[in-house]
C-alpha cells in the first residue's frame, strides 16, 4: 500500500518540518548578482591563501600580509583561539590536508566551507536557483554552538601541540 501526497509527511517518510536544504527555484537578477559576489569573496580569500606560503611552525603565515605576531603568542606563551587559521587555508588550498589539520583544524573546515560556498554561488549564478537552509528544521542556536565548540577543541588541541613541543 502506497502514500499519497495528502498523507501527513510522518507517513510518507518525510520530517514534519521538511527537508533540511530547500531549492528554491527562479530567483531574480539580485540574487544571481549577490551571489557572484559571493562567490567571488571566497575565491579571493582562497586565491590570497594560495600566495601566501604556509610557515612551517603552523602559526605565522599571516604575518605575510602585513598582520603583527598574535599577541597571545608573544604575551602568554599560548596560541589564540584563531591560530594557524591563515596556515591551515594555505595548506588546504594546496590539497595538504594533513598538514592542515596539523595547523588548525577549525581553520581546515572552515576552509572547506569557503571552497564549498564558492561552487555554491557559482551554481546559483549558472542556474538562476539556489539552496537555503531550512532554519525551522536546523536550528540556528545549535549551529553557533557547534561551531563554536569546534573552534574551542581545536584551540585545545594548538595549546596542546604548543605546550608539547616546549
């Protein structure tokens, strides 16, 4: 015995609040726009990655663009919360993933966002459609606090690579 679309979600297999990415056909010309620029952010970001060269130590790259040590570093003894970001999309951008994760894995995922962000506006801007998350269904407070306590067990985890190589 089959369902049919008058059925309830819950017995068509279905989540009562439906799917967590939407398609969200036929958007307009501001959209495709926005997008673009979107998409051209991140290619940017990943495009300064690629030139700059990852420091060994994990921690430094960033000093390339003209940015001052991270004070944490120089005050403390201890790497900030960010640390090794900046080394970490230089690896990724270069398919060094384990050197990346090494570096600092919040900033590998994060890197992996920003490359999958750029296909995504692509698409959009190829298409003339795009995907939203469904923030009924993913709930906005829950995602903060996943990324946040990635970013804090990847701090964990550079204090830890610090503390032991001292």
């Amino acid at each position: 015995m089959g369902t049919s679309p008058e059925d309830p979600p819950a017995a068509r297999g279905e989540h009562v609040l439906g799917p967590v990415f939407i398609h969200v056909p036929h958007i307009g010309r501001r959209s495709r726009i926005s997008a673009g620029m979107v998409g051209l952010a991140c290619v940017g970001l990943l495009g300064v990655a690629g030139w700059l060269k990852p420091d060994p130590s994990g921690t430094g790259t960033h000093t390339q663009l003209g940015v001052l040590p991270c004070s944490t570093m120089v005050v403390w003894g201890i790497p900030c919360p960010t640390c090794g970001m900046t080394t970490a999309f230089a690896h990724t951008v270069r398919g060094q993933w384990g050197a990346a994760l090494r570096a600092q894995p919040a900033g590998w995922l994060a890197a992996l966002a920003v490359g999958a962000l750029a296909m995504l506006s692509a698409a959009t801007v190829v298409t003339g459609r795009r995907w939203a998350v469904n923030w009924y269904r993913v709930p906005p407070g829950r995602v903060v606090l996943g990324c946040v306590v990635v970013v804090l067990a990847a701090w964990a985890y550079r204090i830890g690579v610090v503390v032991t190589q001292s």
